[in-house]
C-alpha cells in the first residue's frame, strides 16, 4: 500500500511524553532495540486506542510484537511457529510478574518488520503468519506483586554478583 493511502498512526514510547508519527518499519525496530530494556513501542491511531501494536526487545532473544485489532481483541502475540516449546525464556513484566515464556514469542527482525508493515498498510495483524492469543500459550509464574518479588530477590541474592 502506497504511504499517502496509509491510515494515520503515531508512535509512542512508555519513556516519552509525546507521540510521534510513525516512521518506517525499520526504523521503528531500531528505535525499539536502542530503547532502555523496559521501554516499550505502542502505536496506534491518533485520538484512539485501537488497532494497536506494542513491540519490544529483548537482548540475545529477539523482538516481542503483541497486537490488538480492536477493543473486544485479547491480543495476539506473533510467533515463528504454532508449535510452541515449553517456556524457558525470562521476561519482567513491568516490574509487575517475573514469567518465562516460549522462545518462539521472541521473533526475528525480518519476522517483526514483516508484521509491522502490514499493521501500519492495513490496521491489523498479517493473516499469513503464525500468531498465539495472550492466553493461549504455556507460561510459568516465577514471582508476582512486589512481596513475591522481594522473596526472589531475597533468595537470588548473589547470583549475579562478580
């Protein structure tokens, strides 16, 4: 789809107050990997909440590109295959949950750019690829809520420490 017959998105990070227009693909991604870890992508049309898409980076892992077509939407996160392993990779939550999560959540920059174009083309998730709902993929609760949290960290105390 040509640029001008586009719908209007904009651009937002979690560590910016103002919106932006969206600029390419790529460019996204690459404003997505230099990010702070726990900053995040959103973009959605101007004066409304949906369609919308988050995207994140995870070092050594790969992107994270959860889409919401519409209010009534519980998300799809897009993935390399239907067929998921058991969860192994970490992620925080927002510093809300500590969960592991399947390695083919975490997708390529070929994978993402792909999806990217088509939701900024057409509002909603590319059809063709492979894509699991929020709640329908194996996920393991390492901790939750700050008293949780505490625990673990408690209890981890060192690990990393050199």
């Amino acid at each position: 789809m040509s640029e001008d017959r586009r719908p209007s998105f904009q651009l937002s990070f979690m560590s910016r107050d103002a919106p932006t227009p969206v600029p390419s693909a790529t460019e996204v991604l690459a404003r997505v990997r230099s990010a702070a870890p726990w900053d995040e992508a959103s973009i959605c049309p101007a004066q409304k909440d949906f369609p919308r898409i988050h995207i994140t980076w995870h070092d050594s892992e790969g992107f994270i590109v959860h889409c919401f077509e519409n209010e009534q939407s519980p998300g799809q996160f897009l993935v390399n295959t239907r067929d998921l392993s058991p969860p192994t990779i970490e992620i925080n939550l927002g510093g809300q949950a500590l969960e592991r999560w399947p390695r083919e959540l975490f997708v390529s920059e070929v994978l993402a750019a792909e999806s990217l174009e088509y939701f900024l083309d057409y509002g909603k998730r590319k059809p063709s690829l492979c894509w699991t709902e929020t709640g329908a993929f194996p996920r393991e609760t390492i901790w939750e809520g700050r008293e949780e949290r505490e625990a673990w960290e408690r209890a981890h105390r060192g690990e990393c420490d050199v």
